[in-house]
C-alpha cells in the first residue's frame, strides 16, 4: 500500500492533480493559515488550472468574515506577488481581482503600484470580458480605474484599445469610452478610427448617438471628411435611417464652401450622380458653390443630364438648382458659354427650359457670339418638330437680333429673313413693304427688319407664286414699287433672286424702269436687260397653249445673236417658232424656249416659256436671225404627225433646271426640236455653242465677259450683284496678306488717265465716252439705221433725229429725269400717223444714250458709260474690231504732253482662246532675256487678209503724233494689260522710250531669263500692276489650275476659226501633254515691275514689303472661302471699280 503523500508534499509534487487536491483541502480555515504563502505561490504554476484555483482560493480567503484573516492575507499577498509575478501573471490575477466587487476597491490600490498603463490597455479586453456579466457599477468604477492610470492625451495604442470597446454590448460602456476618447484622443487618431465611430450613430442608444456625433463634430477634421469622401458617400444614402440622416447633418455642419472649394472635383459630381441624394445634394451644395467653380457646377450638370435617363422632374430640379446659382441679374459670358451646351441635349424640355434661360437672362451682345459660335446648334432649334422649342427659339433669336450690328445682321440675313417668314412676322407683307421703303416699318420687330438686306427678305416672301405674281391696283409688281421707292437693294433682289420680269408693264404701260426714282436703281435695271434673260417671245401664252387641241403643222428652229460682250463672243440664244392649225380653224404660232431667269409663275420653271405674238415683221427685222435647222413640216413628212403644244412643253421642262453649260435654250430646242422630227437623220447632235457654254460655265463667261464695263452695263446678273453687294458697303472679305506697306498714288500723273482710257477702249466711240458730260443735257445717239421722233415728256417738244445723229436734250432747272416716247416718221407726213416704238423711257441729266433694237425689234435706250477723266485728253487714233479680223483694239490718245497707248481686255472669242493660249514663247527675244506669253505675241504680230499688224501700227501711229519730249504710257486691262506688256518689249528693243507701263487686273505674260537681267530691271522700274483685292486675272498663268480642263477642248474648238499661229499638230502635242508639262511651262512666269494692292473698301493702297522674295507667291494666296465663286471673284475684275478706284485715290 502506497502511502498517502502529506499535504505539504502533495502542494510541491509534479502532478497537477495532486496540487489541485491539495488546494481542496486547503478550504479548511486551519490548513490554509498554515500553507497560506505557498498558495499565493502557486499563482504562478505552469498549470493554468492550478494558478486559477489557487487564485480562486485566495479571493475566497481574503473576502472572509473575519476581517483580521482577510486583512492579514492581503497583506500577505501584497508582500508575496511583486510586480514582475503580476507582470507575468497578469491576465490570471487582475481581471479576476477586478471583477470581484469585494476585492474590487482594494484591487485598486494593490495594482496602482505594481501595472503600468501599458499594461491595463493591452489587457482591456481581457478585463472587460470578466466583468461583462457583472452589475455597471463594477463595470464603471473598473473602467474609471483604468481611465485614471491612462495619460491625458492618449497615443495610437491607447486609442486602438479603446475603440475596442466600443463593440460592448453594454450601451454606458461605449458611452463612457467615446467620452474618454472625446476629452483625451487627438483628433488625428480619431480620424483614423472614423469608419467605426461613425457606426454608432446608428447606435440603438441615443446617448450613445448623441455622444458620437459630438466626439466626430468636434474630432473628425473637415479636411479629411472631404479628402474620405469616397467611403464617406455610403453613409449619405446608407439604408438606415438613422445613420442617413444623422450623416447628412454631419456633412453639412462639417463641409463649408470652402472646404467644398478645395474638394469640389471629388465631393460635387458624385453628389450631383446619385439620383438617389439629388434632392438632399441640391439643398446642401446651394451657397456653397464658389464662383470660381460655378462654370464647372454647369459643365457637370449638362453630362449629368445627357448621360442618364431622368423624368422631366428630377431633370427640371437640376437646372432650377443651376439656375438658383448663377448670379443675379444678366448671365455673364464664360456662363452662358456653359449654359449653351444644353442645347445640345435631346430632351426637348431641356432645350425648352434653357431658351427660356438665355431670353431671360442673357445680354443682347451675347447674342453674336450664339451664332457665331453656336450657330449650327440655335438655327435648327427654329424649326424644330416640337413647337414650344421651335417658339423659344425663335423668339430667343429675333427679339436679341434686334440689338445686333447692321453687319451681323447681315451676315446671318438669309437665316433672320425665313425665321420671320416661317413665324408669319411677313405674312402681311403687302403692308410692310410700302414702310419698309420709307424706313418706318410698323411692326413689332422693325429695328430687326431694317438691318436686314431687302433682298433677303423679299427672297423668302417672294417665294409664294401668289406674291410673286402680285400687282396693284395700277399693275404695278413689285419691282415698279421698289423702283418707284429708289430702293435698290429692293430692286436687285427682286431681279436677281426672285425672277421679276424686269419688263413687265403696269396698266399705264411702264415698265420699272420708266418709274426708276434714282440713278442707281435706273443703272441696276438697265444692267439686268441681259443674255440670261433673253427671250424672243413674251412667255404670254402657256395657258392656251396647254388646252389648245391642234396639231402641231411646222417648227422652225431658229437663232439670234445675244447682246453684249456675250454676243461678241459669238453667243447665240435658240427658241422654237412652232405653227399648229385645224380644217376647223386658223392657224396659230407660238414661241417655246428656255431661259435663265427665275420662273414668275408654276409653269415656268425650268426657265420654260411659251409665248403667242405676231411674229411677221420680227423675224424679218432681226439682225443676225437665222434659221438653226431646216424647218419641219408636215407637208413633207419631215414632222411627226400628232403633236400638240402640251407634248412639246413637257419634253422641253424634262431637260431640268437651267444651267449654262448643261441645260441651256440651245439644250431644250435641240431636245424639242429633236423629239418632233420624223427621222433620226434629221436630228441635231450637237446643240450650238456648245463649247462656249462650257467655257462660260467653267469660267463665269458673263463675268469675264462683263469685266470691262461699268455695272450699267453689265449683263451678268451675279456679277453685277457682287459688285453692288461690294459698292454698298457690305462687309468686304479680308484683303490679301502680305501688301502691308502704305502708298501715296496721289502724285502719279499717269494712272487715272491711264484707267479712263482703259475703260473708253472697249467702246466703239471711244472719243465720246472720254468727252466730259454736259450738266443739264440728255446725249441721244440714234443707233437704229433710220429716223425717228424722240417726244420729250418734261418739256412736250418732239425732235427729229435722224440715223447716227446725236439729239442733245436740255433738262429744265433742278430736272434729273426725263421721259421720252419714240415714234418712227412716217413714209407719208400728215397721211399716216408716227407709229410708237418705245414708251416712257427713262433718261437722266448729264449723260448720254445709245438707241438700239433688241431681237424683238423693242427700241432700248442703253446708257453710254461716261468715264470722262479730270485732265482734257484728245483720242488721236483708235482701232474697233467690229471692222477688222484683228484680234487687238487699240487707241492712242494724248492728254497733257503725254501719249497713252490703251489696249482693249477680253471682250470676245478671239480674246478669250488668247487668254487661254498660256504656252510661253522664249525664242522670240531670246537676244534680250525675255520670254513672253505667245498667244499675245503672235496677236500683236499677225497679219493677213483684213488682218493689221499690230506693233508696225503703233509704231507708224506713234511716228505720226509723237511730238519731240512727249513720254509714252503703255496701258491696259485684262487682256489689255498683257498686250501693253508685251507692246512695252517691242518698242524697248526698237530704241523707242517709254516711260511707264500702267496694267489693271492684268495676266503677267512675261518670262525673265538669265542673259539679260538689264532689260528685265529697266522693264521692272517703269511698270506697275494695280490688283483690286482678288482679282483673279492678276493670278494668271500664275494660277494655273482653271486651265486644266478647258485648255484642251477650247484648242481643238477654236484652232480652225481663230488664226492663233500654233500649228495643228502642235495643239494636238500640247492637248496629250498637258497634264505632264503644265506646271513646268506656267512656273516660268513671273511679275515684272511693282504690285499695288487696291480696294475699293480703302482710301489707301498697299505695295509688298522690301523683303518679299517672291511677288508671285503674294499673288497665289488662296482667297477667302466668302467669295469662292465665280461671280464673286470676278466682281473685283470690274474696269469701271477699277477706274472708281483710281479716282479716289489720285483725287489729291
């Protein structure tokens, strides 16, 4: 039998169990006074089981009865357990020494000495669990003992166990701990721990919530709130109440404007993206939008509401809460710069609301930049399909235009004009139209409607074929009202862009032109009387023509020469003379062609017109008639059997809109024509002027043709309205760069001589257009090959003027107009009465007329350009065409001991393919190192049948009238200029001074070599170039790309019917290689002499710098896309703007 181990030995003895039965004996009072010490030893057993129970047995014994026991035993055990045995033994004896309410306060003292801080807060979990089932006042006054040993201002460490705490499930716990961490945390180590904070303020515990926010408002920096706001976000729209609404009045008291300020590209779009804050977003974020980030504000808004789908209402709070933030009073520019995005938005409420913003607020000189800027965006909202949208805008647009510039208007004229028409601000234009005239429009928007161009507003109110074809009470259309009015501009748009017949008559049998109430308007109609209008018939007859039932019996193709420049050029206008008739009834003859004015009336377009006269005496007084093709008939079988008017109509409108190269009247006569005969061999294949069209087509033919007159005399309508447009003071495009340098002309003694004797030249009587106008006189050349009566209506006197007489009429006092009728004389004095050819035709004061017939025999009183220079000059020799198959006009005329040379620019065919023929000829003064351009060369040097040798003529002429010290000038325009160049090397290499070379809108035809840069330099210092702005001749051979395509073909047209010197071969060579060797043969050309850059916009011309390397690279800048078409580019080509200019500025 194994003996029972002692007590004592049991408490040492290795086995855990023994120690731990030892410890249950040790309950009896008298055994543990005797091993009291080694109990308190075991504390530190390696048995956990035996360390608790020993402790346990410990807590029992020093909480007995007996105070003396207990006292003695806890001063036993203060003396036993140091503090490196608490320190190692820590979580065994402090949490359970704390949690035992009896010991609790003594527990106080006996760890006060012997733990460190350190120690209590790395253990505070361990502490709070034992005491987590125990009464708060245990709780309370454990915590309160270690908050006593912790500093005042706790570290990271601290803190983080602190924190801990705030997960007890004892709600005065967390209180107490976030008021500790409130009093000593720093708000650096609270704002690491924010997250968890901000967790209880969805605490179940008001007090707990209340206490939170405190500690986080005064703790929680805003810096950082703004730099976490990405975490933060969640807490704004968590889905507790609670905690939404207690973190969304966080958020405002700790966001201040500018703290916003500094964190605005973080915090505001994520706000204004939530949908679901958006209310809540708007409400905080209003006054606290900085000025400075007010345009981003707006920037943010208008993606927000492009890149989500919103109901109108949440889409209306954002733009209202935009607006509330915008300053009071007009929108300023960077935010309507802004604002004008919206309307780019496809919700048209949104569109609808922003309008309403910009007429609201936005200041009228802002307006400019909307079209200027924003134009493609405002323009189509004024015919939007929903029509609040369509109203705002509009309404936006008008009632701002009307504080627009003059020039703005104008230039977004034709977008102001339909905008009216469509609003219905037009629809009574009968009743505008006579104040509009008088600059008095009654009407809500008249400040809009005078800075517009008429011409606008009468091309989308003329639209309307009842309008169009309106007359008043006397007949008058509106033409005879605005020419009546002197409203030019009224007039221009009325011919030029709405096709009013420019001589249509009013019941009294005036036409506009008898009613022209100024000079302007009276030289604007007379130069609208042109080629592109021309027609043989009256286009009177369409409505018979289509109900008429009668068999087509004969057509007759026929044509007649155009006016003008046009007609020089060989132009000819085609219409069809067709012959119906019935066993039942008489015959009838109508006249079916085309033209190129607008349609008046339905039927008319295409430019189609049936017309019905007595055609006899026409077609046999006609100069130039004559029949196409041979006549049609149904006599002999030539003419299909069946036709009727209708057919012929219909076939004539299917060759589609007039165009002048490709549907022409040469066009539908040669499709009539050809649809009517009864077999193939008698139809037409190549309609006349075929080539011509084209060239006129691909280079504006009625403006080059018309390059030499003044805009009275122009019979293109677009150029003559480019040049009005240039003459009325309408914006003029920027001029071209690089002539920078002022130049004072008013000493040049040559150069308005010189332009008025470039302008006399194209006329046949040059001597009477450079006689000085009489005042008070009317100069009436009869013209007609026969007398007539001229009836003076001023002063009811009748004059007889006979064939080429000039009447001169006396205009009575302050008299600037005068009527005349025109009658023939009669065979037989007082037998027959005089028959009328002309009515009320309007001439004015102190200029002179020529009388003429047109193809229709209609008597025309045409004005005589008057370009009369400031110095007396005598024209001592002249050359004209029109009597001689030399292609150069000349004359040589001498004012003031000096003599002018002048040659005539393009005025017709022979001109034109000279113009063309670009192929520079470089052996013909090789000797002197110079080569020129040799279709102008071979021009002034041919000779032959009725041909004139153009250099030997000047050079006899000159040896005739040239007196001893007399200089020479050599002058010209267009082509003109050209041939003076060239004139200027024959006669410098004959020894024959000259002293100045003058050229206007010329080519530059001469070559420069290298063996003789002495000639070149002497040439180079008498000559000088005028080029009005962009004028495009000036450019050529320079510019060569117009040559590409019209070259070849003009080549192979014209070589036979103009003698050009170049062999056929030759042309043939050139038209295969073109393409290869244009460039190399056009870059040899360059500018001889000085360039002067003129303008009929300036008082002042400008020369290249100094330093300018290269005149042709000046010349061969690329104009403005505003004027890049024909028309408008050869406006700056005009003689007559050119002479204008040299008046102004030599007038010094």
């Amino acid at each position: 039998m194994v003996p029972t181990p002692s007590l004592r030995e049991s408490l040492t003895d290795p086995n855990p169990s023994l120690r731990l039965r030892a410890l249950d004996r040790l309950r009896d009072e008298g055994l543990f006074q005797e091993f009291r010490e080694r109990v308190i030893s075991l504390i530190d057993d390696p048995s956990c089981e035996v360390s608790s129970k020993a402790l346990a047995l410990l807590r029992e014994k020093m909480t007995s009865a007996d105070p003396f026991k207990s006292e003695t035993l806890r001063v036993l055990f203060k003396k036993k357990v140091s503090k490196d045995v608490l320190e190692q033994n820590f979580q065994k004896i402090v949490p359970s020494l704390l949690a035992d309410p009896r010991l609790q306060l003594w527990s106080f003292e006996f760890l006060k000495s012997r733990t460190s801080v350190t120690q209590l807060i790395a253990n505070l979990h361990v502490i709070v669990a034992h005491f987590e089932n125990h009464d708060w006042l245990v709780k309370r006054r454990t915590l309160e003992f270690i908050l006593e040993q912790l500093p005042g201002e706790l570290d990271a460490g601290h803190v983080h166990h602190m924190v801990a705490l705030l997960a007890n499930s004892d709600w005065r716990v967390r209180k107490l701990t976030i008021d500790l961490l409130e009093r000593r945390a720093p708000s650096s180590l609270i704002a690491e721990h924010w997250e968890i904070l901000f967790a209880l303020v969805a605490d179940p515990t008001c007090e707990v919530q209340e206490q939170t926010l405190n500690l986080l408002e005064e703790k929680m920096p805003s810096e950082l709130i703004a730099e976490q706001f990405t975490e933060f976000h969640r807490h704004l729209r968590n889905a507790d109440p609670r905690i939404r609404k207690a973190s969304r009045q966080f958020f405002r008291k700790k966001i201040s404007a500018d703290i916003l300020a500094r964190h605005f590209p973080k915090i505001v779009p994520a706000l204004l993206a939530d949908s679901e804050l958006q209310a809540w977003s708007f409400a905080f974020l209003s006054g606290r939008i900085s000025s400075e980030h007010l345009p981003d504000l707006i920037d943010w808004i208008v993606v927000l509401l492009a890149s989500q789908e919103h109901s109108w209402n949440r889409q209306r709070a954002a733009l209202e809460f935009m607006k509330e933030q915008l300053p009071s009073g007009v929108l300023s520019a960077k935010h309507f710069k802004k604002i004008v995005a919206l309307l780019g938005n496809s919700a048209c409420k949104v569109k609808k609301w922003t309008l309403d913003l910009l007429q609201g607020r936005m200041p009228h000189r802002l307006l400019a930049v909307l079209l200027a800027e924003h134009g493609e965006k405002i323009w189509p909202l004024s015919e939007h399909e929903d029509p609040s949208v369509q109203a705002a805008a509009s309404r936006l647009v008008l009632q701002n235009g009307c504080s627009l510039s003059k020039e703005l208007v104008m230039q977004h004229s034709q977008k102001f004009a339909a905008l009216l028409y469509k609003r219905g601000d037009l629809s009574r234009f009968e009743q505008i139209f006579p104040h509009l005239k008088k600059r008095r429009p009654q009407h809500p928007l008249a400040e809009l409607l005078l800075k517009l161009p008429v011409s606008r507003i009468l091309a989308v109110v003329l639209k309307s074929e009842d309008v169009a074809g309106w007359r008043d009470k006397d007949g008058n259309t509106w033409l005879h009202v605005a020419a009546e009015a002197g409203h030019l501009e009224a007039c221009e748009a009325l011919v030029d862009v709405c096709g009013v017949a420019v001589r249509a008559q009013n019941k009294a049998g005036d036409e506009p032109l008898a009613l022209a109430a100024s000079r302007e308007v009276d030289r604007f109609l007379r130069s609208r009387m042109g080629f592109r209008e021309t027609r043989f018939g009256y286009g009177n007859a369409f409505d018979e023509s289509q109900t008429d039932r009668r068999q087509v019996g004969e057509v007759t193709w026929y044509t007649v020469p155009l006016r003008g420049m046009a007609g020089h050029c060989g132009g000819l206008h085609s219409f069809l003379v067709v012959t119906v008739s019935a066993d039942t009834s008489g015959a009838k003859t109508y006249v079916l062609e085309k033209a190129g004015s607008q349609a008046n009336q339905a039927h008319q377009r295409n430019g189609i017109f049936v017309g019905s006269q007595d055609l006899s005496s026409n077609l046999k007084s006609v100069e130039g008639l004559k029949m196409y093709k041979t006549q049609l008939s149904l006599s002999d079988d030539s003419l299909r059997r069946g036709l009727k008017m209708k057919e012929l109509y219909e076939k004539a409108c299917g060759t589609g809109p007039y165009h002048l190269a490709t549907s022409n009247c040469h066009h539908a006569a040669q499709s009539v024509y050809n649809h009517c005969c009864a077999t193939e061999q008698d139809q037409e294949a190549r309609p006349p002027n075929e080539w011509l069209a084209k060239l006129g087509s691909a280079i504006q033919l009625a403006a080059l043709f018309d390059s030499s007159r003044s805009s009275s005399e122009s019979s293109g309508s677009d150029v003559a309205s480019s040049n009005s447009e240039l003459a009325s003071g309408s914006q003029l495009a920027d001029s071209p760069s690089g002539f920078s340098v002022p130049l004072d002309l008013a000493s040049d003694a040559f150069a308005e001589m010189a332009a008025a004797l470039c302008h006399a030249v194209y006329d046949d009587d040059a001597a009477r257009v450079l006689s000085p106008s009489q005042e008070a006189v009317v100069s009436i050349r009869n013209q007609l090959a026969r007398p007539v009566l001229v009836y003076d209506h001023n002063s009811k006197n009748s004059h007889r003027v006979e064939a080429d007489e000039v009447l001169n009429i006396i205009a009575g006092c302050g008299t600037e107009k005068i009527l005349v009728d025109v009658y023939a004389v009669a065979w037989v004095p007082g037998l027959y009465p005089h028959r009328r050819l002309a009515q009320r035709k309007s001439v004015w004061s102190g200029h002179a007329y020529s009388m003429f017939t047109d193809f229709r025999s209609d008597v025309m009183l045409q004005e005589v350009a008057a370009v009369g220079p400031r110095q007396p000059v005598e024209v001592l020799y002249a050359t004209k065409k029109s009597r001689s198959a030399s292609p150069v006009q000349w004359l040589l005329a001498r004012s003031c001991s000096v003599l002018y040379a002048a040659f005539r620019g393009t005025d017709d065919v022979q001109d034109a393919a000279i113009d063309l023929c670009a192929v520079p000829d470089c052996s013909r003064f090789r000797e002197h190192g110079m080569g020129v351009h040799s279709g102008i060369a071979h021009a002034l040097e041919q000779e032959g049948d009725e041909i004139n040798h153009v250099v030997r003529d000047v050079l006899g002429a000159l040896e005739e009238h040239r007196q001893p010290e007399e200089r020479l000038v050599l002058c010209g325009h267009s082509l003109g200029g050209g041939y003076a160049q060239v004139m200027a090397v024959h006669l410098l290499t004959r020894k024959v001074e000259v002293s100045a070379i003058r050229t206007f809108g010329a080519p530059h035809v001469l070559v420069p070599q290298h063996e003789c840069p002495r000639f070149w330099r002497n040439l180079h210092s008498i000559t000088q170039h005028w080029v009005h702005d962009w004028d495009p001749v000036p450019r050529l051979p320079l510019c060569k790309t117009w040559l590409v395509d019209v070259l070849p073909k003009l080549k192979q047209e014209v070589v036979t019917g103009v003698r050009l010197g170049i062999a056929e071969r030759c042309v043939e060579r050139l038209r295969q290689n073109y393409d290869r060797t244009k460039a190399r043969m056009l870059e040899k050309y360059d500018v001889v002499g000085k360039v002067v850059l003129v303008s009929l916009g300036s008082d002042l011309a400008f020369g290249a710098t100094q330093d300018v390397a290269s005149l042709k690279g000046l010349l061969g800048e690329k104009p403005p896309g505003s004027i890049m078409t024909f028309s408008r580019l050869f406006a700056y080509h005009s003689m007559g703007d050119y002479l204008k200019i040299a008046r102004k500025l030599t007038s010094a």
